[in-house]
C-alpha cells in the first residue's frame, strides 16, 4: 500500500496515465493552433474533434452543442452572467438552491449587486429542493432556473428531470452545475430538459484547467452574451488559443468513463458502504450526512459527535481526506451545505467528507476504517465535548 491514501475525490481526482498518455504527444510535436490552415493546425482541430465528439457522446448532446472552457467555475459564470445580461429587458430573477456549490453561490451573489433577485431555495434534510417551492417562485420576471445536480458535500442528486419539466412547461431556461454529476451518473441533456450544463475534466480523471459547457440548440434559441471578446473561438462565446493538450484529455477522459461507468460504480459503492458500515457499527453517535438513497455512489459524509473534524485530519495524516468543501476547509464557519440541509453547528463543526474514486483500493479502506475508529475512540477520551453529552 503507497502512502498518503487518496479519499478525497470531489476535490479533484489524479489524471488517468490512459489520459496522460493520450495528451502528451500534443505539449510537444502537434503543437498546432486548431485555428492554423496548415498541417500543424489540422493535427489539433483533428482532437478537438474527436473531444467534442467523445464528450457530446457521454452526456448525450450533439457536438456542435459543446463550448470548451477553463472548468466548470468559468461555465456556471458564463451562464449566469451571459444569461443575465441577454435577458434582462424580460426579467431579473434567477432561481437556485441553498446547496449550490461556492461556483455557482458566489456568481449568483455577484449578480445580486447588479440588482438581480436571487432566490436560493432551501433543501429538505436529504438535500432536495423543495420542488412545490420552486413551482411558486417562478414568475414572468424568472429569466432562469440554476440548480446543481450532484452535490459535491453530501452528494445528494436531485430530482433534475422533474426540475427541467417543470422549468420546460414554463418555457423558463434551466442550468445545472452538473461538475460531480457527469461520468458518475447516467446524465442525458435531452431527458433531462437541460438548456444549459456545466461540468470540468478533472473530475473525472482528466487534467485541470478544461471544462465544458453544454448549450441546447433547439427551436428556441438560447441568448448568451460573451463574457470575453477576442479571436472568435467557441463562436465567439469562450475566445482565446484552444487548450489542445487539455481538451486532448478531457475527450479521452470522457471516453474511458463512458465505457467503465457500469463496473466503476459498482466496485466503488461496495467499497463505499464497507467505509459507511464498518465505521456506523464500531463507532458510536455518527451521523451521516444527506440522502441513504439519492447519493453520489462514492460520496461519505458523517459527523463524528465531540470531535473537530480539523482535529481528526491532523491526526489522521496519512489519510487524506477533508471537512466539508475543499474551499471552505480552513475556515471556521461551518458548511453553508450542511447548515443548509439543518445539520446543528456543532455536528456541522464534526463533519468528515469522503470521496473514493477509480483508483481506491480494498486495502486501503480496510486500513482507513481501522484507523478512524482507533483514533476516533482514542480522541474522545479526551474531548470534553463529548464527555459532557453522557
Ligand atoms: C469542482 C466543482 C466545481 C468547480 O469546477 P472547476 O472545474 O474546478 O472550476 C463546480 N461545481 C461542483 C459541484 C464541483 O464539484
């Protein structure tokens, strides 16, 4: 077993050496900008068309229907802010969840400066919106639905077919930050009644830096102001010199997941439930967070009673795993996500997420389930917190 262990997926995941090997030759001999009319440049369109291809391929849209990005942040923002500004003789309300991830919360917070009403609706327990909820908010003034559909906390999935109905039945646009969705689950934009899809490759064993954003190309035509101005590439809506070696890996990334998924899934939720289980009947008050059912397959996130998850990761070093969000790790404000779904402050506060992935192995959960239920009995000996509760 090689030291530190990977659990910690939803953040980012390694590159797969298949993808690696895939991109490489493109940092180097086919170096071409897609744009150039010679051989140089037809070598790099060629991959750029093969990406889109793959991709549009693993969410079910039509190649044309891909824009390339730098990930899924700059996606959501291009759609919010995009979104906004074309629209905003019809209305100025966007509606959202209370979930949503810092990408998405934060782009929408920005538009609230702007003088747009946002409204972020709040989540049952098991982290679903309250769907009758959001029937009632939209009006003749909502220009947009923007609600994720996998969360990267506590990896509840929502119900997005029922969502893109009903933003459908009220010719309403509907965008969702489908980041830890795509590659995991079976995600298709036309069942889905998506307009608009956001989701990045290093997620998904690809590198950092590519993502990509889906636009419907229906009957009704979708608005999008740039955001950027240049050179005219992704017809115009994301200009600048393509990320060949980027997109190179993100195809091939898309390619290898869509055809591993169906056996991927099954080995990791296996190995996911012996982590959940093995630590519910040898360590007592654990709590997990979000849904039994509705779950990410590879997503774990408990509450530990009477310890402080940053007490827990500092002593558990060898393990890499985190405390809520990646981005919020380090504060002392508890998750937005768990406050959220209703999780009191100082569970919130006792709250580990894990994320395994493809190449998690057996031996490695065994040694992190023996691990956390000796330090976890071993730190509440000594923890007044949870001393006080017996
Ligand atoms: C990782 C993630 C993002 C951000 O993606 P980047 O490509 O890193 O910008 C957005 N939303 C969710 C749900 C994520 O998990």
């Amino acid at each position: 077993m090689n030291f530190p262990i990977f659990l910690d997926y939803h953040s980012t995941t390694p590159v797969d050496p298949r993808v690696f090997e895939f991109m490489s030759p493109y940092f180097t001999g086919k170096f071409g900008n897609a744009s150039s009319t010679h051989t140089f440049g037809y070598e790099a369109d060629s991959v750029v068309k093969y990406a889109r291809n793959t991709i549009a391929g693993l969410i079910g849209a039509m190649p044309e229907e891909i824009y390339f990005t730098s990930g899924a942040t700059e996606s959501i923002n291009m759609v919010h802010s995009g979104i906004a500004m074309a629209y905003r003789s019809k209305g100025n309300k966007v509606i959202s969840s209370a979930i949503e991830h810092s990408a998405s919360y934060e782009s929408l917070r920005n538009l609230e400066r702007y003088g747009y009403n946002i409204v972020f609706l709040p989540v049952y327990s098991d982290g679903l919106v309250d769907i009758n909820l959001l029937r009632k908010e939209i009006d003749s003034g909502t220009i947009l639905v923007s609600i994720m559909t996998a969360n990267n906390e506590v990896g509840t999935i929502q119900d997005i077919k029922e969502i893109g109905n009903i933003c459908k039945e009220h010719n309403i646009l509907f965008h969702t930050d489908a980041a830890q969705a795509v590659g995991k689950i079976r995600f298709n934009v036309n069942e889905n009644n998506t307009d608009l899809v956001s989701f990045t490759a290093h997620k998904i064993y690809g590198p950092k830096g590519i993502g990509g954003l889906f636009i419907k190309n229906g009957k009704r035509k979708i608005n999008l102001e740039p955001v950027f101005y240049g050179g005219g590439q992704e017809k115009g809506l994301r200009p600048g010199t393509l990320n060949i070696p980027g997109i190179a890996g993100f195809g091939k990334a898309a390619e290898i997941i869509a055809s591993e998924m169906d056996t991927e899934t099954v080995r990791i939720k296996d190995l996911r439930d012996q982590l959940y289980c093995s630590i519910k009947n040898n360590v007592p008050d654990v709590y997990l967070n979000g849904s039994e059912t509705n779950r990410l397959y590879n997503n774990l996130n408990v509450s530990l009673e009477g310890i402080r998850s940053e007490v827990l990761i500092s002593s558990i070093r060898e393990i890499a795993f985190s405390s809520g969000a990646a981005c919020s790790s380090g504060s002392t404000k508890p998750s937005r996500i768990l406050t959220a779904i209703g999780i009191p402050e100082h569970l919130a506060k006792s709250s580990i997420r894990f994320g395994l992935g493809r190449f998690t192995t057996k031996e490695e959960v065994d040694y992190t389930i023996i691990k956390l239920i000796n330090t976890v009995t071993e730190l509440r000996k000594y923890s007044s917190a949870y001393i006080t509760k017996d």
